[in-house]
C-alpha cells in the first residue's frame, strides 16, 4: 500500500521564534493522526537547526526548500545534501514552480539535485506541473510527461515522492478540480511505471477541501502551503478524513 505523506511548506516565511511557536500549537494535535500517515514540515534553512532539536524523537520528519548538487565547492548561497543531513533533514523539496519561475530552475538541474539528494540518503519531493499558458494550449500532458522524463534520469524511483502542482494553482486561491488532479496524478503514476511510488497534490489546499482531495484513489497526500503556516489549519489537513 502506498505511504500517504503530507508535508506542510513554509517557503519564506518564520523566523526561528516563530517556529517554536507553530510547534507548540500543532504538535499536540498529532495525537490523533493515524501512525501510518507521514507528516513532513518544509522549512527555511535558517529555522533547520532549531526544528531539528525540537523534533528530535517525533513524528515529523523535517524537510529543506532546496539542495545543491555539489557536495561542496564555490557556490555562494548553496547548501550541500551533507549539510542538511547532519541538520537531521530527511527531505527536501526539488524543482518547486517558484524555483523554476524565479531562479532558473530546469530539468537539468533538477536532475542533478535529486540525484544528489538520494546519494546523501535525502529523500526528494520532486515537484512537477503546468502553468495556466500551458493548459489553454492543452499542454498539461506534454510539459509534465517532459518534466519526468529529463528530471528523472538516473533516479531511484523507490527513495522519491512527487508532487503535482498545477501553478496556476499556487497561492491564487484557484484548486484543481480534484477528479482532474485525480487524473493528471494517475497520468504520472502511468508513467513512472512503479505504483509504489507517493504522489501528492499541491495547490490551494485547505481544511475545507483537504478531505475530498484525499479522498481521490490516486492522490497520495498534499504538498500544502499558506495553510501550513497556521497550526490549526495545518493540523486540519494533517488529520484529514
């Protein structure tokens, strides 16, 4: 049976303070969250090593926003996969839209950055998905077919999560229909050729929505955003029914 896993993604947002103030509301909500449901939380590099020691013996596990593919080396404002690891990182989110939007993020890339996550024993959440441009032109299919094939070359299918996240989606407010990203989602399973493998939806998930998302047979979690920053919220969707 495929993992459910549901990671919340704080992009730019909590100071270390604030963290620790997210975590002392959320975490006791985890009481009653099933013990087979994975729950990761997507946070700044700055707030890494504070997260590490409070979530220390917990359940949830502690992602990074993004990874160099060099284990060291002249790259100004990098962060190596060795060094989230000994920052206690068990994931790390690859090939975000707002990556390939705003700081030149491309398959390529993406490639090398998976790949070098898997080889420190980091787990990637590939990211994948479509713009508005691209759905008019019916080209939903074509882009993220591409976007697996280049991104994955080379790529342990059985140490990865995807994420599907349409990006006209993202922080507008707008969600996918959940029966089409119930069928993009078992478009990408179709090709990944593993059933195995978890796949999230990302996109304007909220607490009055979460449970009908879920509730599609392909969709294994949610990629969330702005409600993750909220413990409640986030808390909601973590115990989705």
């Amino acid at each position: 049976m495929r993992r459910k896993v549901i990671a919340g993604n704080w992009k730019m947002y909590k100071t270390q303070a604030e963290a620790q103030d997210f975590l002392h509301g959320f975490m006791p909500h985890l009481e009653k969250t099933p013990e087979e449901r994975e729950v990761i939380l997507c946070v700044p590099f700055t707030d890494l090593s504070i997260m590490s020691r409070n979530l220390h013996g917990s359940r949830v596990r502690l992602a990074a926003q993004n990874v160099h593919w060099a284990t060291e080396g002249a790259y100004t404002g990098e962060v190596s996969a060795p060094m989230l690891v000994e920052m206690g990182v068990s994931y790390v989110v690859v090939g975000h839209s707002e990556r390939r939007q705003y700081f030149g993020e491309t398959d390529e890339t993406v490639n090398k950055r998976l790949k070098a996550a898997q080889a420190a024993g980091v787990i990637p959440i590939l990211c994948v998905g479509e713009t508005k441009g691209q759905r008019d032109a019916d080209q939903t299919e074509t882009v993220i077919l591409q976007q697996l094939d280049e991104g994955l070359v080379g790529v342990d299918l059985s140490r990865l999560v995807i994420a599907y996240e349409p990006v006209w989606a993202i922080g507008t407010g707008d969600t996918c229909e959940t029966l089409e990203a119930n069928r993009v989602i078992g478009l990408i399973r179709k090709q990944l050729k593993d059933g195995d493998v978890p796949i999230q939806y990302g996109g304007s998930v909220k607490p009055g929505n979460v449970d009908e998302i879920m509730a599609q047979p392909e969709i294994d979690g949610a990629l969330v955003g702005g409600a993750s920053l909220e413990p409640d919220s986030f808390a909601r969707i973590v115990n989705y029914q």
